[in-house]
C-alpha cells in the first residue's frame, strides 16, 4: 500500500472485520461484530470511527466529558512503525476538537497492547472482570 494514496476514511465494514482479524489480538477479532452492531445502535453525532486505508482504524463513542474507546487495531504489518500512535493521535486530536480531553477504556489484564497504552501515558483506574479500567487524560 503506497502511503500517499492512504487517506482517512469513515466507517467501513469490510476494512474493521480485515484489520481486526489481521491484527493478533484474539480480543479484536470479537470486537469486528461488536463494532458494527453499536455502529448502527448509537445515535450517529455520538460515533467517531475512521479507518486509516486498510491498515488501522479506531472506533469510539462520546460520553459526558469524556470520549470512550471500543477499539484501535492495526494490521500485524504495520505494528511498530508507530501506526497505532498516529491513530490515537488521529483520535485524540478529533475529541480535543469538541472540547474533550480524557479517554476511557477497557482492555485486557493479559492483553500485549498494556505496554502501548502505558507508554502513551495511559493508568489504569480499576478493573472490571478480567479487564483493565484505564485512561488517557491528554490536553
């Protein structure tokens, strides 16, 4: 894929189910039937979703003062070369627009992509089942 023609796109059903099922996280390939369920649930202005070409994409929903993470995933190709910070950023970027500055989220206790999300300054809030309960205050 030529990174030049790689643009941003809305939601995209076939690319969500791709990537997550070509990113090595067992949780994510779950995620693609959840995601397009809540897609067609929750009202449409409360959605941020873009998929970056068909490599990455993050799905997200806004809460009161706070934006609510479902899923980042990136294909296994793309993993370390900083994709995964470029869609957060992405995402960030775009809650920052509407006047929000914290992110919340769940993600598995056994879950590699802990080190990620620490490392982009993410704590952990508590814990929900086997999952972590975690946040990203950004400015």
């Amino acid at each position: 894929m030529s990174r030049s023609k790689t643009e941003w796109t809305g939601y995209d059903k076939a690319v969500v189910k791709d990537v997550c099922y070509n990113c090595d996280s067992p949780v994510s390939k779950r995620s693609a039937s959840y995601i397009d369920f809540q897609y067609h649930r929750i009202p449409q202005e409360k959605i941020l979703t873009e998929c970056f070409g068909k490599a990455a994409f993050y799905f997200a929903t806004l809460g009161t003062g706070h934006g609510r993470l479902i899923e980042i995933a990136v294909r296994r190709e793309y993993k370390g070369r900083g994709m995964g910070r470029k869609v957060l950023m992405r995402l960030l970027s775009r809650l920052k627009a509407k006047g929000i500055y914290r992110l919340t989220f769940r993600t598995p206790i056994a879950e590699p992509a802990q080190d990620f999300w620490v490392h982009m300054g993410a704590r952990i809030v508590g814990l929900k089942d086997d999952d972590y309960v975690m946040e990203l205050n950004f400015k």
